[in-house]
C-alpha cells in the first residue's frame, strides 16, 4: 500500500464492488441473487439525493441489446419500466430509420441508478451493502486491500477475497493493476470523437419520445427524451452533437452560426439561452442542495464545450438505414408518407435565425 500509517486491514473477507455505477450495481444484484453478499463503494451520494439529470452534461442513454439481456438475467425489467421511457428505435428525417422491436427504454444514467437501487431496497438490501460518499483511493491488488474514505472520515482499508472494478473510465483498480501486476498493460487510444451537449428546451412536444431523433449525420446530432418528475412533469431532451474535434466558440452567435451550418432543426428545438450555454465554460462548483427534502453536496459541472463521444457507428448505421427507408418508400404504395414535420415558430427572443 502506498501509505503504511493505513495499512492495518482487518480480515473481513468478502467482494467488494468498486464502483456503484450501472455496471457495479447489476454486478452487485447478480450475485445477490446467488447468494452472495457484496459491499460497493461509491464516491458520489446516493441518486435520490442527486438531480435526476444535469442539463450541462446529461445525456439520453438507450438501453437495448446487452443491457435488456443483463436486466432480465437480473428480473429488473419491471423497474425500468416505471422509471423510463420505451425506447421503440431511431427516426431520421420523420421516418422511422431504426425500429426496436424488443422492450428498451431510455433515460437518464440518473434514472438508471435510480431504478437500480430500489430494486435493490426492495429485494436485495440484506446482501449488498452500498458504501455511499466513499472514495476508493488505493487498492493493494495482492492483498486485496481497499482504501477508501467515508464521507467525513478518515482513511480506511478494508480486505476482501476479490475485488471487482466497476469504476469507469479512469478506473482507479485498473490504474493499480497497471502499477502492481507485472504483464498487465492497457492499450489506450484516442479517438477524435467528441459530443457536445445542448438541452432541446422548446417545441419537444412535436417529437415522439419514444424514438431517438437524429436530427443531422454529418455531424452526427442524435436527440433523446428523459422522463419527466415532479419537478419537470414532461419529458425533457437533451441533444448531443458528435464532431472529430473538439467544438469551442467564442461567442453565442458563432455558436449560432455553426448550427444554422450544419444542424438547423437544433435552432428550432432550443432556446437561445439552451445555446448560449453551449459556450460556457468554467470550473466545477460544489455546492449544497436540497434535494426532496434532503440536503446533499453536489459538483455542478461546468457546460463541457466538447465530451469525447462515440457517434460515428451511430451515424453510419443512420445513414444506410436512412438511404434503405428512403428506396423502400418509393416503391411502396403510400410509402412516400412521412411524418409531420416539426413546426419552426420564432424564438422567445425574436433572433432571426434564418438570416
Ligand atoms: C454521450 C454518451 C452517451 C451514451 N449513450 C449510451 C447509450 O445509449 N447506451 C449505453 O449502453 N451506454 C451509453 N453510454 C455509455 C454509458 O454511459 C456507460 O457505458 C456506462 O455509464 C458505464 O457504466 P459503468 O458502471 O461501467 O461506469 P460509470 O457509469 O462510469 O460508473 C462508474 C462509477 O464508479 C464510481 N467511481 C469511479 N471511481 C471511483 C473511486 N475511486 N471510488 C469510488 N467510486 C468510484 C463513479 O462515481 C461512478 O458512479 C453513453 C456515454 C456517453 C458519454
């Protein structure tokens, strides 16, 4: 271990989930459900306390394929069904380019860890014990020792039998393998692929939120709806637009420029204070919030001009299905029949996007 003046383990044996991100927490339920206990530590709070989504960085997660099979192998259908939307494919154009003919949903990774952890109170609260607030912060890959801080305390190190890594992206057990495992590398590569997100605030009514709505493929624009709450009664969308680099402008109207180039319906659905905000950019904020009644310590993140994505399978799979439904709608009686369009009234503000 990296700081001895820790380094007292007790022997409480046991899995530890790092992690209670999606992939940590189904992981957590799988082995509930075979028995097997397990404690996940979690450095952010618990998702009742935290806003369901964050119009800076929120993004429509599909969940479809592999994660349908992981949520029936772990009987969490129902669950998702109260707390998301169905998710019935990809329309382009007002037609119908992608159709899901199996149940999927879609939501917020907000809603997600929301339906998650019910499930968890309702079934599984006896197994799997969810260490909230708590940061991992060094894990001895042989001893299998966890160091971890609990909200307010001090450093702790715990051993167990095995140690999962669900901790994402900068995966600090992957970071430890890297240093402690002799033969074990990680390739990294870079892809120029970067998302920037806008919150579609205006006209959402005219879409169908049960669709994704590719709203341009080049660059790739895909638009998604997240269930509405108490707070927010309807469904509210978020917009991501894919680019090989990274989108960064100087001032609202450049941003508007770029838009009106290159994803002119975005300028129908946003507001221009949803664009303005595209532009932004500062340091993270922690702040204190209440939240349902409860208070909670959240890190508003700063508008990310541009958040590495991967966009550029989507669009492809758009594109050909786009051409295919195309060719197939003039060939086919009535085929030619397209959805209504969404209707472009003037912005709140009176700027005149068509110059
Ligand atoms: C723009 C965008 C769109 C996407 N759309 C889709 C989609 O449509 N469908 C889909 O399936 N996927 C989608 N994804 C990917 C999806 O978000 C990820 O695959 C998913 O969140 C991965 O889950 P995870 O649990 O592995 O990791 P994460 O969601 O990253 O969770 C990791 C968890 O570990 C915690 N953690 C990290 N380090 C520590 C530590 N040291 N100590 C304690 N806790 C720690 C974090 O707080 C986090 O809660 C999208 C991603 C992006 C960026």
């Amino acid at each position: 271990m990296s700081d001895p003046q820790h380094d007292t383990p007790d022997a409480a044996g046991g899995i530890a989930i790092i992690g209670g991100g999606p992939a940590g927490l189904v992981a957590a339920i799988a082995l509930a459900r075979r028995g097997v206990p397990t404690t996940v530590f979690e450095r952010d709070a618990h998702p009742e306390l935290a806003p369901r989504f964050n119009p800076d960085r929120s993004y429509t997660i599909d969940i479809t394929g592999h994660g349908l099979r992981a949520l029936r192998h772990i009987d969490a259908t129902s669950y998702f069904d109260a707390r998301l939307l169905p998710f019935r494919g990809i329309q382009y154009e007002d037609r119908v380019v992608e159709d899901w003919p199996e149940p999927g949903w879609t939501g917020s990774r907000g809603d997600i860890l929301r339906a998650l952890t019910s499930l968890i109170t309702d079934r599984h609260k006896n197994d799997i014990h969810i260490e909230f607030g708590c940061r991992v912060t060094d894990i001895d890959i042989h001893a299998g020792a966890v160091t971890y801080t609990p909200p307010g305390g001090t450093a702790t190190t715990r051993r167990f039998d095995l140690v999962v890594g669900a901790d994402g992206a900068g995966s600090a057990l992957r970071a430890a393998m890297e240093r402690q495992v002799t033969g074990f590398t990680v390739q990294r590569k870079n892809l120029p692929n970067y998302l920037t997100m806008i919150e579609l605030d205006r006209l959402t009514d005219q879409l169908d939120d049960t669709y994704l709505q590719a709203l341009a493929t080049r660059p790739f624009c895909i638009a998604g709806a997240i269930a509405g709450d108490d707070d927010s009664p309807g469904p509210r969308w978020f917009c991501g637009i894919g680019t090989r680099r990274r989108l960064a402008f100087s001032s609202p109207d450049q941003a508007r420029r770029y838009l009106r180039q290159n994803c002119p319906r975005v300028l129908d659905l946003a507001s221009s204070r949803a664009v303005r905000r595209v532009m932004t950019d500062g340091p993270n904020e922690t702040v204190d919030q209440e939240h349902r009644g409860a208070r909670a310590r959240v890190v508003r993140w700063p508008v990310q001009r541009g958040r590495e994505g991967q966009c550029e399978g989507l669009r492809r799979q758009v594109d050909v299905q786009h051409r295919r439904a195309s060719a197939v709608a003039k060939t086919q009686p009535g085929g030619r029949r397209k959805l209504p369009r969404v209707r472009a009234l003037p912005q709140a503000d009176g700027y005149n996007y068509s110059k």
